[in-house]
C-alpha cells in the first residue's frame, strides 16, 4: 500500500483498500439489483403499480432516502432516488454495494452539448472526469469507460423498442455555474456531446468495488446555443416516465 504523491492534491491517489469508514457490512435483505432515478415523481408511480417493501434508510444531512425491495416480472430489486452532485452520490453508492447491491443502474436528465432534441435518450459510453469523487476511488485518468455488460442491457432495450438514442461520451462536472463557453466548447471537441454531475464517480466507485453501473439519460438543457435554454427540461413528465420505464426493463434481464 502507498500514496501516489502529485503536487495537485486531486490527483493524490492511495491505493489501500481500507478506510477508516467503510461501507456497511452486506445486508441479506438487499437485492442484487438496484434501480436508482433522480425522478421522485416517476418512482412514486413505479411504487404504485409494485408496492414494496421498505428494507433501509440511506439517511444524511440532505434527508432520509428509504430503499424499497419489490419484485417485477419475477425479478427482486430494490429502488431509491438519488442524490445530486459526484461527491454525494459516490458515498450513496459506495453504501448500496456495501449493502449487497451488485449492479446499479440509474436514470437522470443532462444537458447537451450539441443540438439534441429536447427529451432524446442518451446511452452515456464513457465519463470524462471532471469531478472530484472519482479520484478517491481510481487513480487520475481523463476518461472511465462504462461496464459493457449494463450499457449492452440498456442498448439491447432501446434496440427491441426501437427507441432512437445517442450513444456518446458525457462531461461529468462539479462545476454547475462554470460551464463557460470556451468549455462547452473545448469538451465538445474531445468528444463529449452531453453534460452531467455524476457518471463518472458512479462509474469509478463500482469499478473500484468490483460493482457493476450503467447508466440512461434524457436531453435536458441546451448549452450549445447563443442563448441558454433550460427548455423546461425539469417539467419533461413524458420523458422521465419512459426513461424509467426503460430503465427497469433492462435491469431486469440483468
């Protein structure tokens, strides 16, 4: 065990797997499977149609997010709603694996980068790592890819519904309110064509887990214009339903 030393202390790495935390020993009422979705309003009606059963409480300053256990199509899972921002939902993930939870998929919104139309689903390939959270679990790397065994799930999915996606790699950031122009710009020509605030460190923390991650998301916001546009990408009901729904399918098969 060692500390890859660096000047810039975010690219300091320690290869010791053990912390002085650690994830919660593994609970045998928790699935193998996780749905996770930022969408509260799509997962109360999830909860609707396959009540469940309240199995933990992953609880925090921000609140509590219960975990439910149900069964769909015969498959047990268990679902939450996530929390925003890398370093939040790094440690909300690093205590499901923890848990028991093998594989997580999660579906959220981002903004895009290029002129996708608003509400378009988007298979995200690889994470560029401009985060935090992800350099505590991997050591400094510009891109993470994504477990090919989830994103093949979810594309085999969007294939059998004929649903039209984008299959790209997507911007993770921390940095909200420094999205400038010169870097939409610059991360569009390294190949990025959307924009979140988690993949990467969901990514990176089950890498390091030996967990499993996949990841859908919808056109939002549009930065790539004149003039920002949020295109009311919050309100987009239609789209975060579907995207759950599609989501789930191919947990499932999972």
């Amino acid at each position: 065990m060692s500390i890859i030393r660096h000047e810039y202390p975010i690219l300091e790495y320690s290869t010791a797997c053990d912390a002085v935390i650690n994830p919660p020993p593994a609970d045998p009422q928790f699935p193998r499977l996780c749905l996770m979705t930022f969408f509260r309003e799509a997962l109360d009606r999830l909860h609707e149609e396959y009540p469940g059963e309240v199995i933990g409480v992953y609880d925090s300053e921000m609140g509590d997010f219960p975990v439910l256990r149900t069964v769909v199509g015969g498959v047990e899972l268990c679902t939450i709603q996530a929390v925003v921002g890398s370093g939040s939902i790094a440690i909300m993930a690093d205590w499901l694996y923890g848990k028991g939870v093998e594989i997580i998929l999660c579906c959220g919104s981002c903004g895009v980068l290029a002129d996708i139309p608003a509400g378009d689903v988007i298979l995200p390939v690889r994470a560029l790592r401009d985060e935090g959270a992800s350099y505590h679990y991997l050591p400094p790397g510009r891109f993470i890819e994504l477990d090919e065994k989830p994103v093949a799930a979810l594309r085999k999915v969007l294939d059998t519904r004929r649903v039209p996606y984008v299959e790209c790699a997507t911007w993770t950031t921390d940095g909200f309110y420094r999205e400038t122009r010169e870097m939409v710009d610059y991360r569009t020509a390294e190949g990025c064509r959307v924009v979140e605030m988690e993949c990467a460190a969901m990514a990176a923390v089950a890498r390091f887990r030996g967990k499993s991650f996949g990841q859908l998301l919808y056109s939002g916001d549009i930065l790539s214009g004149e003039v920002y546009d949020d295109r009311d990408w919050y309100n987009n009901h239609s789209a975060r339903e579907r995207l759950l729904r599609l989501t789930l399918e191919a947990l499932v098969t999972l």
